[in-house]
C-alpha cells in the first residue's frame, strides 16, 4: 500500500463530491459495499446514493491512512512522525463521514458508517497516533513525568476504543481480537504511565504515593500480560505476534470496502510487557523496603491519588483533499484534469429556482389573480344584491334595459312575427296535405271494397276470391294508426297557434326597430307625479344618470383587474431569474463542490426579485379600496333613485311592460322550437304517407286487374269502375 493509492481515491472523491453539486443523491445508480467488520460472504450492502458512495470512500481512504500508518517504520524520529501523521489523517477521515456526510447521507448507514462506530475508530486512529508521540518521548528520555501525561492519554483512547457501555452493540460490530487488544493496550499503558509517574514520585521525596502508583503499574501490567496469555492459549489469530498498532486494510475490488484484522508490524509486545513487570516489581520490593525502613510513610489509598494531568498531543487532521475536493486544481497535469459534467447548472440552483417558482406561483395566484377574481365575484355578487343594472334599466326612459335590446335583435335576426307566421302556414299546409295523404288511402280501399262487393252479387258462387276486407285488415290498422298520429299532430299545432296568438302583440313588438319599442314603453316621466313636480323629475334623471356613471365606473375597475391579471401571467411566464441564481450560487461556494446551500442562501435573491410584482399587488388593494367605496356610492345613489320613484305608477307598469316582454322572448324560442319540430316531423311523415297512399293504390290496381280475369274466365266482364 503507498500513497499512489490515496491518490487515485482523492481524484473520485472530487468527482464524486462534483457530482453531489450538480444531480440529486439519488441518480438511478446502486453503489455496492461490503460492511468492513462482518464475515466474509455476508451479503454487500446497495444504496442508490452518492452521499453513500462518498461516505465508503472516505472511510476506505482513512482505512489506507491507518495501514500507511501502522507499516511504517519507528525506529528513527522521522518514521515516528510520518506514522504519527497517517493516524491523525485517519481519524479526520472518520470525523468527517461522522461530521460532514452522515447528517446528509439521507439513506440508513452501515454498521461501519455507524456514528458510534465510527466515534470508536477516531479514538483508536489517535491512540496510535499519542503512542507515537510518547514512543518519541521515550526515545528521546524526556522527563517521567512527562511520558506519564502522554502514556496515561493512550490508555483513555485505547479504553474508549474497548468501552463496554453498549456491550452487545460492540461486539456485534467489532471483531473479539481487535477489543481485546484495545484493552490490552489500555491496561498496558496504564502501567506505563503509573510506573513514570511512581519514579517522578521519588525525585519529589513521595515514597508512599510511589508505592501507590507502582502498587496500580503492577496491576495494570499483571492484567494485560494475563489477557495476552489467555488469548494466545485459546489460539487467537491476533496475539502470536501482537501488535503496536492497529491497520484498517482496503481491498479495492468488485464489493470495495473491508477492513483487516491487525497487521503485525512488530513482535516483542509480550516482551516489553513482560519486561515492564519485571521493571516495576523490581522497584516496587525496594520502594517497600526502603520506605519500611527509612521513609516510614504512610501508603495512600488508590481513590487518594491525585489523577495523572493528560497531554493531549493529537487531534484528527481533515485531509485537504476532503476540504476541498478539487484535485485539478492542484494538479491540472493530471488525465482527467476537469470535473465530470461541469456545464451542468449545480443542483442547488435547480432546488433554488424550484423554490422561487413556488414562492412567484403564490405571489401571483393568491396575492394578484385570486384577489383579482375576488374582487370581481364580490362587486357581481353586490349588483346582484342591489338587483343592478336590471332595476335601473327598468326606470330609464332613455335606454331599453341590455337584455331586451338583445332579445329583440335576435328576434329580428330569426325572422320576428313574419317568420313565425309563415312557419306556422307551413306547419298547417304539410298537417292537411298528410291527411289528405292518409284519407285518399282510405278511400281508394273503401272504393275497391265497393267493387268487389258489387261483383261478388253479379257472379254468386263464381265469384271465388278472398273478400277485401280480410286482406285490407293490416293497411287498414296502419291507416288508423298513421290517422291518430296526425291527430295528436295537429291538437299540438292548434296548441302552438294559441301561443302565437297569446303572445302575438308581445312578439311583435320585439320585432319592431329599437326606438320603437322604447317608445311604446311606459315612461316615469308621464307618471302624474313627475308631471307635478317637475323638479322631482329632475332629481330622478340625475339619480339615474349617475348611477350608470357609477356602473360604468364597476365596469372599468373589472376591465382593469382583467388587464392585471393577464399582465401578471406575462410577468410570471417570462420571467426567469436562472443567471442570478448562478452567479449567487458561485458566490456563495467560490467555487467549491462541496460546501452545501440550501435554498434559505438564496432569500435575498428572492426578495429582490420578486419586487417585481410589487406594482401589481399595489394595483390590486387600490382598486380594493376603489371598489369599497365605490359600493358606498352605489347604494346611496340607489337609495336616493328608490325614494324620488315611490308611488310612480309608470314605474310600475314599465317594470310589467318590461317583463312581458322578457316572457315573450321566452315564447318566442318556444314557439319557433315547436314550429322547428313540426316542420321536420310533418316531412318525414309526407314519405310514409305517401308510401301508405301508394301501397293502397297498388293493393286497388292489383284487385282490379284480378276481377277482370276472372269475369273473363266466368264468360262476361262486367268490371265496375
């Protein structure tokens, strides 16, 4: 493993986190990992997300860090520093899946990308790195105070790498040996730094506490040397050569991510355990001795001793190459020297403009056409209130109210009274002609019946053929059937004239030109009352007058608010504020791939943008409050009209005259219907009446031509015409 290989990872996490700013986690592509604890065999794990994918290279980059790490060389002050480096590297690997890619992955981690699991592999990639740093230390023979502090650092990291508060989760996710030697190791450097800080005790005159502190050494070293015998005697694979350090393996293959056991890098852990203990019991029997005899000081209890001060000398180092991804930068000689789809526009910008649609579609939905439509329902639903402009165009005796102005010309264009009288002529002319039709048929079967009765008595029993009566019985029920249908025709008919001549006069007004039906019209000012007070008339007409100014005005404002809310979808359809999102975007990353926005980055950018509709929305509460006072005018103007027309009797029968006439607008299209349906059915039955006149002559001709063979047969031929 060199660190080529690191390289090569760095280059696809750069694209990989490239591509995190121009698509969605989701892209349709599965990401295979195996879990890096689990036996081999065990089913590889498939996210469709490319936080997943980051998150496992990271992880396989700090594995390589770790390996770098515990296979290089310590014996000289350079190597010490290099190994010490790589631990550190790895462990900002791990904090930065926990810190920057888990609370974003957005997909259900591994066991290995387990936050608590990867807390662990932090604390047991600084370890190692603190051991090289009292490894140092102790080449270098500093104080034993000093490599007291930096020994007793190892064993709390090595210790939080074994803890047992969730013992069950951890040894599911762990493996037995790589625990076990987690303790060892802290139980192993306990012993070192109690065993320093004992000889720091002498040279402090401290004989007791360094009794105390040798008394914990022994201990500490007693249980790693037993933990190690006990692992060896139950054939560990791990502790026949134990190790200094700890290296995560990454196999670049088909299911990339796994992690090794321990790479033995050295082979005289036991020894230096061994030698340890025989170094502090040593000291511990002349401490003993010496203090039983001279020094005579009293041995503190283990709970009495002051903890040894902690000298933290490493913390996770956060490889630049995660912070920030953009190798092409640092080496544009490279093969692939640009990142994969750099045209693209990131996908934060596509989130941002989705949110400004939103954010435009309700300013110009809700905040101008909704209100638009409001505005307009509630000035309809204030006339209809008022009963305005039909109230008003009942009383004007210089304008015919709209919707009988419009009736009448639609009358006029169907032809008025002229055409319905002539549609009524034809109805009555086809009507007789079909039974006309129907009754010839009769006739020409009575007739033929009359000669064959006549033949019948000339001849006797010579005369030998069917009577016509047996063979006219289905024309003859057709006949009456076809008689009855004309029957209930023609009572329509003589409904539909009593409606023409009911509402004749009423139709034929609505058939006369414009001022003529207006003049025909009752007038309020030919009411006595007007002619009275001539004054009284006056204030009516101006009531009159400005109350269609102030319809007029209604009329305006919906016209306006029509024209606002065509000029908002305009203004929404074009407008298109991608450029400022993109150079927003650059502004706020300068570039780099993986620092995140949100669209919340973007508020200013909306905010400006959407000013634009602030003079619609403007437009809109002016014409509100236009229209609220506008409806106050209305009602008083209203009011006034209605109190200057009490008792005028005109008004009243201009209001009736007016309503006739509606309803004879109404009969008209009623009357021109049926007429329409008369007319078509009376067509239709001219063919079958024909047909049934025609069936009754063929039946009489055929009959005829058979009495004359047969007289001719009989020796006479008397044929009765």
């Amino acid at each position: 493993m060199d660190i080529s290989a690191i390289e090569r990872l760095f280059m696809y996490y750069s694209q990989l986190s490239y591509l995190t700013s121009r698509f969605p986690l989701d892209i349709g592509l599965e990401y295979s990992w195996c879990p890096a604890f689990t036996n081999k065999g065990k089913q590889a794990v498939k996210q469709a997300n490319l936080n997943f994918e980051r998150a496992n290279i990271v992880f396989t980059i700090a594995a390589v860090y770790s390996q770098l790490g515990s296979t290089e060389t310590r014996i000289s002050t350079e190597g010490i520093r290099k190994s010490c480096n790589d631990y550190q590297l790895a462990a900002g690997c791990f904090k930065y899946v926990a810190r920057e890619i888990l609370p974003v992955m957005r997909c259900e981690p591994t066991e290995d990308l387990d936050a608590r699991t990867l807390d662990r592999l932090i604390a047991l990639m600084l370890a190692q790195a603190q051991e090289c740093i009292w490894q140092k230390a102790v080449m270098e023979h500093m104080k034993h105070g000093t490599i007291a502090r930096l020994a007793i650092k190892v064993a709390d990291f090595f210790d939080t790498m074994a803890a047992t508060d969730d013992e069950a989760w951890t040894e599911q996710v762990f493996p037995a040996d790589w625990l076990k030697h987690a303790q060892i190791k802290a139980a192993y450097f306990t012993a070192v730094a109690q065993y320093h800080k004992a000889n720091e005790c002498i040279s402090l005159s401290k004989y007791g506490e360094e009794i105390a502190r040798l008394r914990i050494a022994s201990a500490q070293a007693s249980k790693a040397l037993d933990a190690i015998q006990a692992s060896i005697g139950a054939g560990s694979s791990g502790y026949t050569t134990l190790t200094s350090g700890f290296g995560l393996l990454s196999l670049f293959s088909a299911a990339p991510s796994a992690l090794t056991g321990m790479v033995q890098p050295q082979s005289g852990f036991i020894d230096q355990v061994k030698s340890l203990l025989a170094s502090i019991d040593h000291d511990l029997v002349r401490a003993e001795k010496d203090n039983n005899v001279v020094y005579l000081e009293s041995i503190p209890d283990e709970l009495q001793l002051a903890p040894i001060l902690r000298s933290d000398m490493v913390k996770p180092t956060i490889p630049p190459d995660l912070l920030d991804p953009a190798y092409w930068k640092r080496k544009p000689d490279v093969q692939v020297n640009r990142p994969l789809f750099e045209s693209l526009v990131p996908f934060a910008v596509h989130q941002a403009a989705s949110v400004y649609m939103d954010k435009k579609e309700f300013v110009v939905k809700h905040d101008i056409i909704a209100k638009c439509h409001e505005l307009i329902e509630e000035h309809a639903g204030f006339l209809a209130k008022v009963q305005l402009p039909a109230r008003l165009e009942q009383v004007d005796p210089d304008k015919l109210p709209e919707n009988i102005q419009s009736h009448a010309e639609e009358v006029q264009h169907d032809g008025g009274e002229r055409a319905l009288m002539d549609m009524l002529a034809k109805v009555e002319n086809m009507s007789r002609n079909n039974a006309e039709l129907v009754n010839t048929g009769f006739n020409i079967l009575e007739e033929e019946n009359e000669r064959d009765d006549i033949l019948r008595q000339h001849y006797g029993h010579l005369w030998a053929r069917p009577l016509s009566k047996e063979l006219t019985a289905t024309l003859l029920t057709q006949g009456t059937q076809y008689h009855d249908t004309l029957q209930a025709a023609m009572r329509a008919d003589r409904i539909v004239r009593a409606k023409v001549t009911n509402w004749g006069k009423a139709i034929h007004l609505l058939s006369q030109p414009i001022p003529d039906i207006l003049s025909s019209l009752p007038c309020i000012s030919k009411d006595d009352t007007m002619i009275a007070s001539p004054p009284l008339l006056q204030d009516t007409l101006a009531a009159i007058k400005r109350l269609r100014t102030l319809l007029q005005e209604g009329k305006d404002i919906k016209k306006t608010l029509g024209q606002i809310i065509e000029d908002a979808e305009r203004l929404a359809k074009t407008d298109d504020i991608s450029r400022r999102l993109l150079a927003k975007a650059d502004e706020l990353t300068g570039g780099s791939p993986i620092i995140k926005i949100e669209p919340e980055q973007f508020n200013d950018v909306f905010d400006q943008e959407l000013k634009k509709y602030q003079t619609l929305q403007g437009n809109v509460v002016d014409h509100a409050n236009r229209q609220i006072d506008l409806h106050l005018k209305i009602q008083r103007c209203y009011e006034q009209l209605s109190h200057t027309l009490q008792g005028n009797a005109m008004a009243a029968r201009r209001e009736t005259a007016l309503a006739n006439l509606e309803q004879a607008f109404t009969k008209f299209k009623e009357i021109r219907t049926n007429l329409v349906e008369g007319i078509k059915f009376y067509s239709q039955y001219t063919d079958t009446m024909t047909q049934f006149r025609d069936d009754c002559n063929e039946f009489a001709l055929s009959r005829k031509m058979e009495a004359t063979e047969l007289s001719k047969k009989n020796g006479s031929l008397v044929v009765p015409r």
